[in-house]
C-alpha cells in the first residue's frame, strides 16, 4: 500500500479513519508475542497487583513512572 507521494502507507484508509472516529486503532503484528510477554510482566512486577487475583486490582487506573 502506498500514499499519493508514492511512500509506503502504514495504516489502511479503514485504519485511519478508525482512529478518527475512535481515538485509537488496533496494529496486528506490531511486534512479536514474546515481547509482549515480557513488557507485561514487567508491568505486573511493578504494580502492587497479582495477575492471578483481581481482588487486588483496587483502583481502575495506575500510572508507573
């Protein structure tokens, strides 16, 4: 897929207008599974939340530095 300037275009015409409307758009493959893993085990380490226990998610948002 490329853009009228003929360079290649990331995001489809459904994409880009899903980010319009919606705010956000979802990026299949963006990077690999076992990358995602460990990024989210490193955030679960961080947080004073267990994955495992939802009772311990006690606020809806936590930010980390």
């Amino acid at each position: 897929m490329t853009s009228r300037e003929g360079r290649a275009r990331v995001l489809s015409d459904a994409q880009i207008q899903q980010f319009i409307d919606d705010g956000f758009v979802g990026v299949d493959e963006a990077f690999p599974p076992q990358l995602a893993d460990a990024c989210r085990a490193i955030l679960w380490r961080d947080l004073s939340c267990d994955p495992d226990k939802p009772k311990t998610w006690t606020r809806p948002v936590i930010r980390l530095g």
